[in-house]
C-alpha cells in the first residue's frame, strides 16, 4: 500500500459550516423576506458560474435579490451572507494534530465563490492549517467533475493512491475514488478521526 502524502479537504460541511447552501439561502429568504421560489431559481441560474469564479458577489446579488427595489441594503445582505459561516471545532482540532507533526501536505478541495472563500480563509485563519486552495473559484471547474481532482494531483505531483480526500457529500466521493485517492465520507469529528487513524494518518500526528 502507498504512503500517504497528502490530505484533500473539503471544507463547507466538514472544517466549516456550509457557506451558502440551501439551508444558508433559506435563513436569508425568512429574514430579509424573498420570494423562496424566484430566488432560487435565479440561484440555479447563475450558481455555477458564481462558484466558479465567472461571477462576482455583487453580480451573483444583482441577478439573484437586488433585480427589483429592496427595503434593506446590499450591505445589509452581504453581512447576513458571510455571518452564515462558523467553525466546527472538532475537525479543526483533528487538523491542528495533523498540522503540528507536518507529515502531510494538506490542501482544501472544495466548490466555493471568490468573496466566501477568500472570507472564510481570512476569518477562520485556515492558513494556520492548509498549504493550498484547490476552490473551484480559482480553478474553474467544480466538484464533481473529474477535472477539478486532476488539477490538485498534477499541480501537487501526488499520485492519487498517496492521497486522502475527505468531503461530506458521497457524490463528490465517487470520482476520487475511481482516480485511485483514498475516500473518506465524513459525518462528524470523532469518525473522522477513526477513519484517519484506520489509514494510519492521525497515529502519525499523535
């Protein structure tokens, strides 16, 4: 069996909360009272040219809310957009582990838009943790189409047999797997940190 080299994360749903999924877009419909149905159309729209850098925050807002009159601002709105994110505390202390033995290159994997990721970066300091950014905003492509996993193994050199990708959606699973990485279907910290220590990883960081 290969050595592991590197680890692949996701982060919306596994190092941090979803930043702007469904259950995001709902909080935002009840408070700044949308119409659920035409914005999420509209979302459907223009979603993935936003996730893949094609489209800023204040483009993706102008097709998605501010299309008609509003009775609160876009600054108003941005700030309900970004304070969505929070920190799952578990995950980043199995990171923090893996960090401080420096075994591992350790990379974000993930489908995200250009103002959310570079926020949540910048916020969340996941610096402290991760080398590189494979978002779909500067890669143009998204989970799960097979590119997007290509492109972090060639610009990395990793073989995918040396390589742990960890997201919380099987879908996005299937394809690293048939590339030949290591999949590990996260569901909460404490398994993470079982499945982890089964491929021998956080043993090492212990």
């Amino acid at each position: 069996m290969h050595e592991v080299t590197a680890l692949f994360w996701d982060v919306g749903g596994v190092v941090l909360s979803n930043g702007w999924d469904r259950d995001e877009r709902a909080a935002a419909i009840k408070h700044f009272g949308l119409d659920a149905e035409a914005f999420e159309q509209r979302h459907e729209l223009v979603n993935t040219a936003f996730e893949q850098g094609r489209m800023s925050l204040d483009a993706y807002l102008e097709q998605t809310v501010f299309y008609c009159p509003r009775t609160f601002s876009r600054e108003e709105f941005k700030s309900f957009f970004f304070a969505q994110s929070t920190e799952n505390h578990g995950t980043r202390a199995v990171l923090d582990a893996l960090t401080a033995a420096g075994h591992y290159l350790l990379a974000t994997l993930n489908n995200e838009s250009a103002e959310l990721n570079a926020y949540r970066i910048r916020h969340f300091q996941l610096t402290r943790n991760f080398s590189a950014f494979f978002t779909s905003c500067y890669l143009g492509v998204r989970k799960p189409d097979a590119a997007i996993y290509r492109l972090a193994l060639d610009i990395t050199q990793r073989a995918p047999q040396e390589c742990i990708f960890i997201d919380d959606r099987q879908e996005n699973l299937e394809c690293p797997g048939r590339l030949g990485m290591r999949a590990v279907h996260f569901q909460n910290p404490q398994q993470l940190a079982k499945d982890l220590m089964n491929e021998g990883v956080l043993g090492a960081a212990a």
